[in-house]
C-alpha cells in the first residue's frame, strides 16, 4: 500500500484512497460539501483545494486518490488556505443571513467552514442578491421542504436519489445562477429513505417537515440507540430534551444501516406521544381498579402465579420488542413457577430495505428482537400454550394467571376481540409502558420503561447482537422491566434481588454458547455478529 505524507503526518493507504479519506484517518479535516463517501465524486463544491508537493496547481481532494509512495499533502498552507476563503467568499455572496431562523443552525457545515476558513468582512458592493422568489417553503414531498436560497448546488440530494435509492425524483432545472433543485412532475420525492436527503444536505436548503421549528439542535442531548420500527435493527442518535423525544437520526454503522434509515423508522418514536402512558401500578380490588404501590403489586402478581390452581395453568405472553436480558429473565420465571406455557408474538410487516455496502438489510418483523427473545429461551415448548394458542384461539381461558410482558406488543393489543380472549384468564396481568385496552382490562397493571429509558440488547435479522443505552429515566413511579423482573424473581430466590442489565447481560453470556466470551461492556459500537444457538435450561 502507498504511503502518504498529509500536513507532516505520514501514513499507509489502500491504493485509490481520495485525500479526504485519507486525511481523516491522521485526524486531519480537508473541508468539504459536495463529497460524501457513499456517493459518487464531482469535485464540484471546490472548497476541498489542497497542495501537492510536485504539481503546478492546486488539487481537489475528494477526486485526487493516492496512488504512489512519497505524495506529500499540504491541506492548510496559504495558498491552499487563500482558496478556501475564496470559496467560502463565492458561496456566501448570495446566502441569506437567516442563521437565526433556520433550523440548520447549529449543525450547519456553511456556518462551520465560514468560522474556521471563511473571513470577517464581504467584498460584495451590491444590495440586490440572487434569491428565489416563492421558492422558500417549497414541499418537495411529505417529508422534506426546499428553501432554494439557501442552497449552494452541492447537488448531494440529487446523487442520493439517483444513486442509493434509484428513484430519481430531484434533479437540477434551469441553467447557471438561475439552476435550482426541484423534481419531476407528479413524481414527489415520497420514496421510503427521503428524509436521508436532510441529513445530508451541508446546509439548511432541505429540511424535514416532522422536526421543522421542533427544537433548537444545541438544546438536545444525544444518545446511542438503536431503531425499533422493524427487525433491520438501525442504529440510531436518539435526541431529545428534558425526555421528549424530538427526532431519530441514522447512526452511521456499515455493517447494519450505513449512513442511512427509513422515514417509518424516523416516525416511531411519536408513538410515545400518541398512546397515554402508564403512570402507576394499578391492581383490581373487589371489581375495581385501584392505583397500589409496587411491593402491593409485585406481591400480588408473586402469589398468583405460585398459587398451583386446579383449574388453570399459568402463562407468560413475552414480545419481539423485550430486550435480549428481559426476555432471559422472563425465561427464568417460567422456571420458577415451573410452566412449559410461554412463548412471544411479532407481527409481520412489509419489507423495510436499507442500503450498505455488504447489499442492504431488510427487515421484515413490525419489532426489533424476536430473535433475540428466542435465543434468550422464550420458545414455545411442545405441549405449551404458544402466542397463537392465547391470541387466536381459548388458551387464554385454559390459564389461572397469565402475564403478558408487553401491553403494546402489537395490533392484536388494540384488537377488541383479542383483548376479550385475553380476559378470559382467571388473573390477567400485564406489563408495558402504553395504556392500551389490554392493560385497561388487566387484574393487574405494571408501568416499565421505553426503550428509550433503558439498556439492552436486540438482535437484528442478520444475527447481529447490539447494544442501545438508557437516555433519559423514565417517570417517577415507573420501573425498567430489567428492574421489574429481578424484584419478582427475588421473592423466589434472593440472589436476583437488584441485578442490573450489564449483569444479566454477562449472566446471559455465561450460559448461552452463541454468546460465549462476550461482555456487556465489551460490545462494539457496530454490535457483534452471533451464532444462533438453543435456548438455556431453565433455573
């Protein structure tokens, strides 16, 4: 491989490495709009001009590869430095000042570069500017909005649509200062990864009408996560403030989602904002339901599915949105109360394709771990009172006490005729954090946490093992179900009394093969690829 020398930091490259690239694995930024690594070069922003030892004149990075030994790379002498400023001069003189009103402020590359090599004062003598009469608040579909002001022609949102996603809705129409970006008629920029569109575009030209006016970006906190809307298993910056939600943004992660995610994906946290919340644990006392505390709660729950009915049998209803650990726990009370009846529901959903560089994932499953469910040991026993048994068919009616881990576990959780079949259980119970009509008509109720106010693992569909953190805690009165469970298993055996996700995690890997040698505090950022095995034995 070549070696290159970039601002006196010399290093080994595969052959046909751009400069940008390679300047970035030394730490060394080379500013840049138009490039981005998953769409084609058109060295056409020219802000990325940088000297080269050996040649007359200077060289667009993101175009120029190394292919030779000894290339030795100035990114940040004069004459490369005076280009820059001549570039970021050129793109400003017809941007409008609206840094206060644009919801690209904050993370905007032109307000960036126009700091660090842009100049305090405009050459610029004439009053009238280039603008785009009524074309400020233009939808280009029903995701994404185009201010054609603000665009300085990077021409990255038309390469995406021809380029990653195939659909060719933008391109550029008219010619010199009067080219704009627009789409075909009647073909409006609606195809499933428009919004990536936004996060691409280095300023706010193109902006996403579900954050738009949203929140202040220098106001969010962030937070790894990982996507919930289907089995692809995105990973995901989960932002939001004070623990309101505002938007999920792509994770760049090549093994899963690349750089990208779904507009469905984008919209599953409004769920949060759309179902009421538990807030309480709620118990019903003499055809009543009442708020109680937890230990009323747990205890309640405790008795009834150690109580050996004649008249019954006891079953636990798990869900492809438990967490690996949560579903491991889940497994070992059936142990405890020593049940074959337990198994977990996923609704299929349609085909969710992302694009990366091994061809694309695609989820298929409307939740993000049944596999991991599965291999944490919540597989329908033969014999057992399997998910189909208790939502389609009289199992439920056959059970003295059955749990159900989730209250939104899927449609069949609003189905009013799924819900009665439910009911038909001598003691009904249910966990989650949605009040949908199957925890409304619950004997007992218990609040867990979101996803988004816990840790955990998911496996995806590739068999790729991730980890998503906790970014907020959740309400008052509301617990994790990691929390939730080992507070129940501890009435059976005091040694899972306050056990935490890290480790049940390790616990977890200690007694699956598929996950032998893996640490919770040792999972990559990008997850790590496991081997499908059988469930462990129950305690």
């Amino acid at each position: 491989m070549p070696i290159v020398t970039i601002d006196d930091r010399t290093l080994e490259v595969p052959t046909g490495t751009n400069l940008v690239e390679a300047a970035s694995r030394v730490g060394v930024q080379i500013p840049h709009y138009c490039y981005h690594p998953r769409l084609s070069v058109v060295g056409q922003c020219r802000m990325c001009m940088v000297e080269i030892q050996g040649m007359p004149k200077l060289q667009a990075a993101c175009s120029t590869q190394v292919v030779r030994d000894g290339m030795v790379v100035r990114t940040s002498s004069e004459t490369a430095a005076e280009a820059q400023r001549a570039i970021m001069e050129f793109l400003l003189i017809n941007h409008p000042l609206d840094c206060p009103i644009c919801d690209q402020a904050g993370e905007c590359g032109l307000q960036d570069y126009s700091f660090k090599h842009g100049q305090a004062f405009s050459r610029f003598r004439f009053e009238e500017k280039r603008t785009y009469p009524e074309k400020e608040r233009i939808p280009l579909g029903p995701h994404v909005m185009l201010n054609m002001n603000r665009c300085i022609q990077c021409t990255r949102c038309i390469r995406f649509t021809h380029e990653v996603t195939k659909t060719g809705e933008l391109s550029f129409f008219e010619r010199g200062s009067h080219a704009e970006i627009g789409t075909f008629p009647d073909k409006p920029l609606d195809n499933p990864l428009s919004t990536c569109v936004v996060d691409i575009c280095p300023v706010g030209a193109l902006t996403s009408t579900r954050f738009r006016f949203a929140e202040r970006v220098w106001y969010l906190d962030k937070k790894p996560s990982i996507c919930t809307g289907c089995d692809a298993g995105c990973n995901i910056t989960l932002e939001h403030r004070r623990g309101a939600i505002r938007r999920y943004k792509p994770r760049f992660n090549p093994e899963v989602n690349d750089y990208w995610m779904c507009d469905f994906g984008r919209a599953t946290h409004e769920r949060y904002q759309e179902l009421p919340r538990l807030a309480v644990p709620r118990l019903r006392k003499d055809g009543e339901v009442v708020a109680v505390g937890w230990r009323e709660a747990l205890d309640a729950l405790f008795h009834a599915l150690r109580a050996k009915r004649a008249d019954g049998a006891t079953a636990l209803l798990g869900s492809g949105f438990l967490s690996t650990e949560e579903a491991w726990l889940l497994r070992r009370l059936a142990g405890f109360v020593e049940t074959p009846h337990f198994s977990i529901w996923t609704d299929s959903g349609p085909a969710r394709a992302i694009p990366n560089p091994a061809g694309g994932i695609v989820g298929r499953e409307a939740a993000p771990n049944r596999r991991g469910a599965e291999l944490a040991g919540l597989v329908a026993e033969e014999g057992g009172l399997d998910a189909e048994a208790l939502l389609l068919g009289d199992g439920a009616s056959r059970c003295a006490t059955l749990l159900v881990a989730d209250s939104d576990f899927g449609k069949a959780a609003h189905d009013p005729k799924i819900v009665e079949r439910l009911r038909a259980a001598h003691f009904l119970a249910v966990m989650g954090w949605a009040d949908t009509p199957l925890a409304r008509a619950a004997d007992l109720v218990l609040p867990v946490a979101t996803h988004a106010e816990r840790d955990g693992t998911f496996v995806n569909v590739n068999g790729r093992l991730q980890r998503f953190e906790r970014a907020f805690p959740p309400p008052s009165h509301v617990r994790p179900a990691i929390e939730v469970l080992a507070d129940l298993l501890s009435r059976f055996d005091p040694k899972w009394a306050s056990v935490s996700t890290a480790v049940v995690f390790d616990l977890l890997a200690e007694e699956l093969p598929a996950l032998a040698g893996l640490r919770w505090a040792e999972i990559p950022a990008t997850g790590v690829p496991i081997v499908h095995a059988s469930a462990g034995a129950a305690p």
